[in-house]
C-alpha cells in the first residue's frame, strides 16, 4: 500500500522528514503573515456597480432615459447572474451580479466594452461610470477633514497669516478670504479631492477613495442689471468676457543665445481677484471690468450628499480596499498614509480618523488567538498526563502548530480568508486525534518489546516497532478523518450567501484535518524514532488508570444488558434537541466591534438642508451619552455612491 511505504520511508528518512517540516513550517508563517483577515467573511456577490449622474433629470426620466438603456446593453453578457437598479433624481444606479466562477476583471471588461456602445443611446452629458473594484466589507478606512479649530479664532491667533482672522473669516494660503458656511465648506472639500484623496488612492490595496460632505468649489459672478444697463452691457457681454478671461495659449519657443525659451500666454483664473479684474468693454478709453458690474463670491454646487462631525458640518473621506486584499493591512497603510498627509496639509486644517477596520479586525484576531491558545494548551496538558511520557506527548503536541502553518498555507493557496468562521472552526482535539493514537500504540509495542527482550531495544528494534505499530493505527486514522470529513463535505454545496459563509469553514477544517492526517503518517513516527531511545514505561498512569476502573463495569453492564443504555442515549439526544430547540439563532456571530452604527429614516420628500438640521438634532443626543467618543454622519449620496 502506498500508506505503508510513507510511513516506511519517512522512519528511514527521518531527518530528511524533519528538515522538510521545519521547512513547510517556515512556508508556513510566511503564509499566515500574508493571509486575508477579516472579522467575518466577506458575503458580497461577484458584482460591478454603474453609477450615472443625470442633475437635470427627475426620477422617471431617469428610469427610462438612462437606467432601462444600460439595463437592456447589459443583457446578455456571459457569466450574468442578474441586475438591480436605483434611480432617483438625477442619479442612476445599476447593479450586475455575475456567477461565483466568473473573474471579476473579464466581468469589468465585458461591462466596459457594453457601456461603450450605451453611450450613443444617451442623453447627452450623461456618462456611466463603474464603481471601484470593491466589496460591502471595502470600508476599511474613513477620516474628517475639519479646521483645527472649528469654531473660530483662538487666543495668539494673528491677521494676515493663513488661518481664522479676528473677524471671523479665514485666511487660505493662496490669499483667499472665507467668509460664510458655503464657502469654508468648499475649501475643505477641496482640500480633501485634490490634496488628500489622489494621495490615498497610491496606497497599495486601495481600490478608490469616496468623498461626502462641503461643497464643490465654484466661483459666483452675481451680476448687476442696472449697472450692465448703465455701461450698455448685456448678461451675454459679461458671459462671453468671463469665458474669454481664463486662457492658456502655447506659442511654441524661441531661441536666444543658444537656449530655446518657451513662450505661452497663461491667463487661467486662480482667485476671485482673476476674475473682479477681468474686462467685459472698453467705454471712453477706459476697462470696464467684471467688478464694476458685478459682484464676485466663492460658491458651491448643488449637493446630493452631506456629512458632519459632532453635530458640525465637515468632509468625510473613505478609503475602499480593493477586492482580495488584507483589510488590516490596508487600513494601516492608509491610517500611516494619512498622518504623513496632515504633516503637510494647509494650515488650520486637519484629518482625523473616525473609523478604523484595523481596530475590529486586531480584536477578532486576538479573540481567535486566544481562544485557539487555550484550546492548545489544554490538549496539551491532556497529552501530557494521558500519555504519561514528556517527549511522546510533545511530538503529538506538535502536530498543533505544524497543522496550523499549513492551513495557513493551504487557505492561502484557495484563497479563503481568515476571520471569526473559518479560524475560529478550527478544534484542535480533533486536528490531534490521529497523532495520538499512533503515539500511544508506539509506546505501547516498544514497552512490549522491551519486557520482552528485557533490554533496551537497539535502533533496527525500535524502527521495526514504530513501523508496525504506525501501520496497525492507519485504518482506525483514517476512518476517524473520514468521518469528520464526511460530516463537513455537505457545507461545501452551499451557494448563494450560506456558502460565503459557511464554505470557508468547512476547507479550512479540511485542510487542517488532511494536514494532520499527513504529519500523523510522517512527522510524527519520524520524531518517535529520532526522541523516543530510552526505557519506556510500561506502568498506565493514574488518570488512565483511574478513567479504565470506572469505564470497565459501565461497558460490561452495557453489554450485559443493551436496553438501559440504548433508552438512556436515546432520552439524553431528546433532552438535547428540546434544549437546541430554545436556543437563540444568529446568523451572524455577535462582536463587540465598540462602534454603532444608527439609520435615521426620513420622508423621501426632505431636503438635504433639511436632513442635516434634523442629522444634528440626532448627533447632538447620541453626543450626550459619556460613553461616546466620536459621532458621525453620511446623509445623501457619496460621490462614488458604493452605498446609495
């Protein structure tokens, strides 16, 4: 049998069989370093997101305009599942969910290449685009962007340097004066867009970076009708003026000396005073400028979305981490990322974390760690007084750890992640049932041999021994796995959202099963040849001892008399599904994750000034209780809309 000449050739090469595990062990931690953690597993579908703004656009127009054109163009690609939609006003949202086996990248692909031929169907200025390479669990990362201090001036704060002045406005870097909400809104949000977000984006892992809340920068040109009549002036003089004003001309180059010098005309607008200066006419030899008819301000577009902070308005980012990735590496690099940024952001302006994945992530992984430690420690000690031999019980103790490192590797190479469900499956008396019996039978047939010849056995002795007694454990070994496989196989038919859940599981209990199976037929004889030289005892330990006295007459009166304990088994299973039957049922394990997460419902007819005025009434309440640390709020639609 091939068994045999496993378990042969790993006692002959038994060094060999010891170097290869330190080997794989090393494989091992490398692996576990590198596996995808998560608290749970991750359930989103195999899906990719078409989100299309139309502002011009209500609900209805929307639906048939834009929404049943990119549903009818999708149709029909391989691997579809299926698709939902939203629409609302001005906003589209189509979701198509492919087949578990489909790569998501050729998903993505065929979606492009779908969307390309929409596009003619269309409104114009209507341009769908795909949401990032994310999941629902992508959130791994999200900060606010606020002033450093929200409510104004502070004591030692100076006129004319960048920050809050005396009179309430504040002073930016390129000499720009806010002076109301709107447009102190607009400038964190351009801070976050267009200084924090791009740097976000090069972290490794991240798929996309979504911003809410403030306003998108615009300059304001309020026009004066009597002052336009005056100078004999038109709305359309003073459009085309201001059209005309923000130029870049290149003009080639000239050579000068032996140098090429190029010439470009830059008249790009950058401040309001770019603008206040910019001419409309000439009346009597004189400018007539954008001033003298008209009043310039810093702005805001129309928002779907809004967000604040500890009741008060603010920006909040969001980092998505790509599909596949290690949601706790990935909200380290970007929390690492983002406290280089404030050392470099405006001043007056921060970035501080709200919420941080890594955080849940290290408490369910210490959670798993120490339930799994324990579990460990107390087969161990077990083995230890069972066994009634120090080195015999440390081989089978070891069979732990080196099990572990190739699930590892294992989970690795098939991709699964390791969260609360698969890791937290995994029973180490189980995993170290193999090892065991083929450690006792070893004792056993050496202790056997030794009375036998009345002498401590030479190495040929030994090595017949633990052969013969590793090959008399392999059928009671592998019924034992085999029955715990057969109990886990069901799991992996699972579809749908019940095998992202349960799936992981059941491969990782598989993989640890068959890792032990393996090291049971190999390590484990090998190290009983190279560490088990001395006497062995043949005396059977007290608990042994003790567990067979009170074990002996309860197995003789159970075959003796069948009927009792067949009625008693029966009666204690009864009990046992009316006590099931009373439990709680969660599909989800509970975690204390130190974060709530509260869904204010409002009648779809609220305004978004509305909905913030009433976010704060709510934010200001939940702020009361000691407990709470931090509130923050999204209301609206996002600019990637991951979550509409």
């Amino acid at each position: 049998m091939f068994t045999n000449f496993i378990i042969t050739t790993s006692i002959r090469l038994r060094i060999a069989v010891v170097v290869l595990s330190i080997l794989v062990a090393v494989i091992g931690i490398r692996s576990l370093a590198a596996l995808p953690i998560d608290a749970v597993p991750d359930i989103t579908t195999k899906q990719v997101q078409i989100n299309t703004l139309a502002p011009a656009f209500g609900p209805e127009e929307v639906e048939k305009l834009v929404t049943f054109p990119i549903e009818s163009v999708l149709s029909g690609i391989p691997g579809l599942e299926g698709s939902r939609s939203i629409s609302r006003s001005g906003f589209s949202q189509v979701t198509v969910v492919f087949e578990e086996s489909t790569d998501i990248y050729f998903a993505r692909q065929q979606v492009a290449e779908r969307l390309a031929q929409a596009g003619e169907t269309l409104p114009d200025g209507v341009n769908p685009q795909m949401g990032p390479l994310s999941t629902g669990l992508g959130e791994v990362y999200m900060w606010s962007v606020d002033f450093t201090h929200p409510h104004g001036p502070q004591k030692g704060s100076k006129d004319g340097s960048p920050g809050w002045q005396s009179d309430g406005s504040f002073l930016t870097p390129e000499g720009e004066r806010l002076n109301d909400a709107v447009a102190l809104g607009a400038y964190l949000r351009t801070v976050q867009d267009w200084i924090i977000k791009p740097q976000i984006r090069n972290v490794a892992g991240v798929a996309g970076v979504d911003s809410i809340g403030g306003y998108e920068k615009q300059y304001v040109v309020s026009p004066d009708s009597s002052k336009l009549a005056s100078y004999g002036l038109s709305f359309v003089d003073l459009a085309d003026a201001l059209e005309k004003s923000s130029v870049a001309v290149g003009a080639n180059f000239v050579e000068r000396g032996g140098e090429a010098f190029l010439v470009k005309a830059d008249a790009r607008v950058r401040s309001i005073d770019d603008i206040s200066h910019a001419v409309v006419a000439t009346r009597g030899g004189l400018p007539v400028s954008v001033r003298d008819v008209a009043t310039v301000t810093i702005g805001g577009g129309l928002r779907s979305g809004a967000a604040s902070i500890n009741g008060e308005d603010a920006v909040v980012g969001t980092a998505l981490m790509l599909v596949g990735e290690n949601s706790r590496t990935v909200a380290k690099a970007v929390a690492a990322r983002l406290a280089d940024i404030n050392r470099a952001l405006p001043p007056g302006i921060e970035a501080k974390p709200v919420y941080d994945r890594s955080n849940l992530v290290n408490a369910t992984i210490k959670t798993v760690a120490k339930n799994l430690a324990e579990g460990a420690l107390l087969v161990i000690v077990v083995l230890f007084l069972v066994l009634g031999n120090i080195r015999a019980a440390l081989i089978a103790a070891l069979v732990i750890p080196l099990s572990m490192l190739m699930t590892a590797t294992g989970m690795n190479g098939l991709h699964v992640s390791g969260n609360l469900m698969s890791l937290g499956a995994l029973d180490f008396g189980l995993i170290v049932d193999g090892a065991v019996i083929i450690v006792e039978n070893c004792l056993r047939r050496l202790a056997e041999r030794q009375h036998e010849q009345g002498r401590l056995l030479n190495l040929s002795e030994r090595l017949d021994e633990v052969t013969a007694a590793t090959r008399e454990m392999i059928k009671p070994t592998v019924y034992g796995q085999a029955i715990i496989f057969i109990v886990y196989a069901p799991l992996l038919s699972f579809s749908g959202i019940e095998g992202k859940m349960f799936t992981p599981m059941a491969i990782t209990v598989m993989i640890a099963l068959a890792a032990a199976f393996v090291l049971s037929l190999t390590f484990v004889p090998a190290m009983i040849a190279l560490l088990v030289r001395g006497r062995v005892s043949e005396k059977e330990g007290r608990i042994m001892g003790g567990a067979r006295r009170v074990y002996l007459p309860a197995l003789r009166q159970a075959v003796k008399r069948p009927a009792p304990a067949i009625f008693f088994s029966l009666g204690v299973f009864a009990v046992s599904l009316v006590i099931f039957s009373q439990m709680g049922r969660e599909f989800m394990p509970k975690l204390d994750e130190r974060d709530l997460m509260v869904q204010a419902l409002r009648i779809p007819s609220t305004s978004l000034d509305q909905s913030q005025r009433m976010q704060r009434v709510v934010e200001n309440a939940i702020k009361s209780v000691p407990e709470v640390a931090t509130v923050f709020s999204k209301t609206g639609t996002a600019e990637v809309a991951s979550d509409p």
